[in-house]
C-alpha cells in the first residue's frame, strides 16, 4: 500500500512525523480492510517512534493492542515484531531482564520461521545485561526467553511485573564436571548461549536427534528440568562457548 510505502520512505529519512502520520492513516485503511497483519505491522512501528521519543506511555498501549492483534491471527512474524519493540521498551525503562527475555523469545521465533536475526541488536542487549546481572544470570534469562510462552513475556513487560522482583533462579546442582562426558560438557557450554538444537547440531556437525538425546542425559545426570539450569550449570562451571 503506497501510506505504509511513504511512511517507510519517512522513516528512512528521520522523518518521524511523517511517519507516525502515515503509518497511523495505513493502520487505519488495513483495520477498515479487517487486515490485522499489516495493521499490527504498522502500530508496532509507531510504537517504536513513540518510545524513540521517550513516550512510553503511548507505545506500551500500542504494543498492547499489537500483542492482541498478533494473537488474533496467530502470525509467529507479528509476535516476533512486537517482542523486538517490547525489548526497546524494557530497555530504555532499565528492565534490563525483560529486555533479554524478550529478545530471546523473539529470536527463538525468527528461527522457528528461518528468519534473520539483528545480531548486532542481540549483543547489545546481552552486553548490557551482563554488565547489570552478571554472565550466569544473562545466560539463564536467554535461555528462559526461549523456553517461556512469548504472550507470557509480552504480558510481563506490558503488566511492569518487574517490580516484584527478578524472576527466581532455579537451584543448580554442585556437580563436578567428570559426571558429564566430554561431548554433554560441550553440548551445555554451547546452552550458555541459548542456541537451538538445530543450531547446536550445524555446529558440531552432528543431527538435531543426538543433539536432543544429549540434553536428555545431562537433565537426567544432572536431575536438572530445563535447558535454562544446564546454562546455569554451564557458566558457574565454567562451560560457557565463546
């Protein structure tokens, strides 16, 4: 559509004005169409400029309204857009472990649907976590980003439940590390940085299957539940990948 095609163009060029105006007229025509993809496509983008321009307020009603409409259609791309914006907006609030929650959750979902991932974004967030939370409780947040329901993480965000408090950190057992063989030692380093198991197995050069049968023995030697204590595990034990 030649609004959200201007509104691109504006946005380009730092035009925000421009584009928050003709992103809000697209929005409007798509919702009178009853296209909820394109119409939450366009609300999140204006949830970005509103948090650029430290209008908090205004996109977290946005982003709320976009987390509903990316339920209503079911649409893995349009949850992945709003959990982007999500972080954005937990980062600039100093939620720093909703920030890392969300990116994780949207970059398990970019995966799943072989979309490509702003890496340089990624590593700010995770930069700037560790610095906050510490190596160990960075990899055990990105590891539970990918493993929560992401409307879970979205609705913890826009809710502000960060006040309660961080999230509680599982218990990780004082195992040494001989009871691990020397491939589920490198299988849980490479956990500490939240990687899928397809994305384990291209790096080893081994199947998802073996992959995933690893991660089974270690829970089990371990008495472990989650992917999120093996990393735990991994970083206090100094198994974590580079």
């Amino acid at each position: 559509m030649a609004t959200s095609q201007l509104a691109a163009v504006a946005e380009w060029r730092g035009d925000t004005e421009a584009a928050v105006t003709h992103y809000r007229a697209a929005a409007a025509i798509f919702d009178e169409l009853d296209n909820r993809v394109e119409m939450e496509r366009c609300l999140v983008m204006v949830a970005k400029v509103a948090i650029a321009r430290g209008d908090h307020v205004t996109a977290r009603s946005l982003l709320a309204e976009c987390l509903a409409l990316a339920q209503s259609t079911g649409q893995r791309l349009g949850m992945a857009r709003v959990l982007r914006v999500l972080s954005r907006l937990a980062d600039v609030e100093d939620d720093v472990q909703g920030s890392v929650l969300a990116s994780a959750a949207a970059v398990a979902l970019a995966e799943e649907m072989g979309e490509p991932v702003a890496s340089g974004r990624i590593e700010q967030v995770l930069a700037r976590a560790r610095d906050r939370l510490g190596e160990g409780r960075t990899a055990l947040q990105w590891s539970r980003g990918r493993e929560l329901d992401p409307v879970e993480i979205a609705r913890l965000i826009l809710d502000g439940r960060r006040e309660q408090g961080p999230l509680p950190v599982p218990a990780v057992a004082e195992v040494p590390h001989p009871v691990l063989t020397a491939r589920e030692q490198e299988i849980a380093g490479l956990l500490t940085r939240g990687l899928s198991n397809r994305a384990i197995a291209d790096e080893l050069v081994i199947s998802p299957a073996t992959v995933a049968r690893h991660i089974a023995n270690i829970m089990e030697k371990l008495g472990f539940t989650s992917r999120s204590q093996i990393a735990l595990w991994a970083v206090e034990h100094n198994l974590g990948s580079a």
